[in-house]
C-alpha cells in the first residue's frame, strides 16, 4: 500500500471536481427524486396486491 501514491491520486481527483451548475444541480435533484417515488410507489403497489391476495399480509 502506497500511501503517498494514493493520496496524490486523491488530490488529482479534488482537482478535477467542480461544483455543480444550479440548473444541473436541479436536473440531477429532479432525477434521484422522480427514482425515489417511483420506488416507493412500487413498493407500496406489491403491498397492495399482496394484501387484497387470498393469504396475504
């Protein structure tokens, strides 16, 4: 293990990282939440079979 490798590695990957724009930042925001409630969503339909199912929840 190469610490002094790793760590210049590191600073070379902070380097290149920039903070995001507002309007990319809200793109990304709409996406992982659109994700989000579409999970939820999905989970609370197999809920909803598996309850009205004969032998269910």
């Amino acid at each position: 293990m190469d610490v002094k490798y790793d760590l210049t590695s590191y600073v070379r990957v902070l380097k290149l990282a920039s903070t995001p724009s507002w309007e990319e930042f809200s793109q990304i925001s709409k996406i992982a939440g659109a994700g989000i409630f579409l999970v939820g969503f999905l989970g609370f339909v197999i809920f909803a079979v598996m309850s009205f199912l004969p032998g269910g929840v």
